[in-house]
C-alpha cells in the first residue's frame, strides 16, 4: 500500500517535470487579472482582444481566419491538436490570430492527415500560445465584464517572473480598443488574383482526392478581400462561379471595367465603421443593382451603406454552433460565427427586409434588399469549421448571377 504523502510527493515531481519542459507563461487582462500556465508555441509577448470561441474542431481553420486578426483567442474545449496541422487546412495564406488560449495542447499529432503538431505548427509561425490556464473561469469572466484587451507573455524557459508579469500588464492596458479599427486593409491581399479551386474532397477508387476542379465557369464575380476565407472562395468555384478577388480598395468602377455578373463583400477583421472606401465601393453597386452578396464584415459594410448603424458587441459571437432564425420560415439553421460587430436592426431602412436573427441574443443576422439583388449575412455560410445549414446562401447568389448573366447576353444580343 502506497501512502497518502508518497502520492502527494510524486504528484509534486510531475508537476515539477512538467514545469521543466514547457517554458512558464501568463495571460494578463486590461482589468489586471491573471491566468498562469505554460507556454505552448513561440516565445515572446503578443497583445490583443481577448475572446472565446466555442467551436469543439478546427482550431487550424480558426488560427488561419484573417477575421481573428488582432484577437487572442479562446478556445472553451478541454483539449485540440489531436490532428496535428497540414497546408490542405488553411483558411489564408498565414496565421492570423495574435495568439492562442487553450487549456490542453496535445504534443503529439494523431491524424493521416498531419503534417506537424500544434505545437510545431505554433512556433512555426511564430506564435504565442498558452494552455494549463482554468479556460472556463476565463470564459466566465469575459461573458461578465465583456471582450477586453489583454496580453500573452511567454518565457524562454524557467518559472514566471514579477518583471515579465508587470510587462505583460503595462502591454495589456496600453493596447487600445478593437473599436475604430480599420483592419481590413491590413490584411487584404496586394494584388488582383483569379480563384478556381473547389471543395476538398476524400480520395475514393475512382478519385484522388484533395480539392476540386471546376470545369464550367459560366459566371463571373469580382470578389473584395477585406480578409477573405478560401472555403468561401471555394464554395462559390464548386457552383460554377469564375471569382476574381481584388484588394479592399479597389474602386467600384475598377471592379466594374473587369466585367462582372455580381460582386461579393468578404469578412474580415476590425470595426467596419472606418471602412468608408468599402462603404462607398457597396453604395454604388446597389444603386447599379449589381447582385451583390456580403458574409460577416461584407453583412456590416451593407448595413452601413444603406444607412443602418453598426454597434461593439458585448463579447461578440464566436463559435459553431450558434442558432440563427429564418424568420418567417420558421426555421432554424446551426451555424458558424465570428464577429465583435453587428448591425443595429433598429436602424434599417424601409427598403431592407430582415431575414435572419440570432436564437442567442436576438441581434440581426442577415437582411436583404426589396429593390435591389442585394442581400447578407452576419455568420459563416461557408463554415470551416462549423455546420453547412445556411450554404444554400451560395446556391441563392448564383441565382442572381444566372439572371443579371441572362440579362447582359439579351442587352448584347447574343
């Protein structure tokens, strides 16, 4: 038999070989509070909006997603990195998050599909990362007193100490507020560029898997990279749709003079209010009623063009499993979010007809236009991670491309 003081003695001897092999690290809130744990990525101090995201998969997908620019992020499951990290699995060109809160980070990869750990992936890209840390009570906390600012500083190696701790609170205090942040521009891409690629796929007897071909583009859509997601890219490619994405500032007439049958508003990060070259690119389309679909900071900017008010969430809503009403279908889809905005419903004009709303809060998910082929959401259609419920959003804009393409051949006489 094996004594109470033995336990407790070899207890203390993991904990210490624990300690020894991941460096210490700390998260460190605006209102000065203090979560300790270990560091799980790059070393060093990254700064940022703190939020949660309730997703239990795709922590790859959420790391990647230009939308989380700016935000450290949450993640409420009790354990990722089971399936490792592989190129097939981005959702940008990079990691954009400024750095990851989990509260278990697996060391090993377990996956056909991995190319490297979390862990590998993290410092990779030189990311800050922290688990060990109490994930619930932080989640507790930032539905309390709402998303705040806050800092993740990582050490070398050895235990924390009082001066990186007091870095830690001088650099969260000091970061600002999400709030008037342009950020869109930030992370759009230089250059014009052609999309084509579809869905992947699971290699089967007859395929080899991986991601789609798209023979027939019958329709062209000029697609605005305000932090664009490739599933998006990807899901309109699958539906026939020969996409051509332009940085954020690109003119409404610069967009036009390449010919297109409609044009798309992608999410992205930040406040939209300061967006003014996005609002006005949204205004000219629909007083051309050019079709015209916007998803998340695109759902924002619409709103805004036509007059609405947009407003700072609480703690916003970030997960995959948010409830959205159809309303007046009664109907309800299970989707994916990510926003710290939304769009004052109070304020729409009388030409724009609300046809989503969220199941948790009530706040506006989506709305469209009763005299132009213009219409939005607030959440991801496009998911990755999350459900599909609401991607017949793609298949309603690719009606609206086959109309105004039908409308343009008849006007050209062909």
């Amino acid at each position: 038999m094996i004594c109470r003081s033995a336990n407790l003695h070899r207890q203390e001897e993991i904990v210490a070989l624990i300690q020894k092999k991941y460096p210490a690290a700390a998260l460190v809130l605006a209102d000065g509070t203090v979560f300790e744990g270990r560091s799980r990525g790059a070393a060093g101090l990254a700064t940022g909006e703190v939020v949660f995201n309730t997703a239990m998969t795709g922590y790859q997908e959420i790391l990647t997603d230009p939308s989380y620019t700016g935000q450290l992020v949450t993640l409420t499951t009790a354990h990722v990195g089971n399936v490792g990290a592989n190129k097939e699995d981005m959702e940008s060109r990079s990691v954009y998050a400024a750095g990851l809160i989990a509260k278990s980070i697996a060391e090993n990869a377990s996956s056909w599909r991995a190319e490297e750990s979390l862990p590998a992936f993290l410092k990779r890209h030189g990311i800050v990362a922290i688990d060990g840390l109490d994930t619930r009570a932080l989640t507790i906390h930032l539905r309390q007193t709402g998303a705040q600012p806050g800092a993740v500083i990582a050490l070398e190696s050895g235990e924390m100490t009082p001066e990186a701790l007091e870095a830690a609170k001088t650099a969260a205090a000091g970061w600002g507020s999400m709030a008037g942040q342009d950020l869109a521009q930030t992370v759009t891409t230089d250059v014009p560029y052609e999309w084509k690629e579809g869905s992947w796929e699971l290699p089967t007897a007859h395929t080899a898997g991986g991601f789609r071909k798209p023979v027939a583009h019958p329709y062209h859509v000029v697609a605005y990279d305000f932090g664009v997601k490739t599933n998006i890219l990807r899901l309109l490619a699958d539906r026939g749709i020969r996409v051509t994405v332009v940085p954020a500032k690109t003119t409404f007439e610069e967009a036009m003079a390449l010919n297109p049958d409609g044009i798309f508003l992608s999410n992205g990060p930040g406040d939209p209010a300061p967006c003014t070259y996005a609002i006005e690119t949204a205004k000219k389309a629909i007083a051309a009623k050019v079709p015209l679909f916007g998803i998340c900071l695109g759902h924002q900017i619409m709103g805004l063009a036509v007059g609405a008010k947009t407003l700072k969430m609480k703690f916003g809503h970030h997960g995959a499993n948010h409830p959205v009403e159809a309303l007046g279908e009664k109907h309800v889809a299970i989707t994916s979010q990510n926003h710290g905005f939304a769009v004052d419903a109070a304020t729409l004009p009388e030409n724009a007809r609300a046809t989503h709303a969220s199941l948790f809060d009530g706040s506006l998910q989506g709305f469209e236009l009763l005299d132009a082929p213009a219409f939005c959401f607030q959440g991801h259609p496009e998911a990755s991670p999350g459900p599909h419920d609401i991607d017949g959003l793609f298949e309603k804009f690719a009606r609206a491309l086959a109309e105004a393409h039908a409308q343009k051949a008849e006007a050209a006489g062909e």
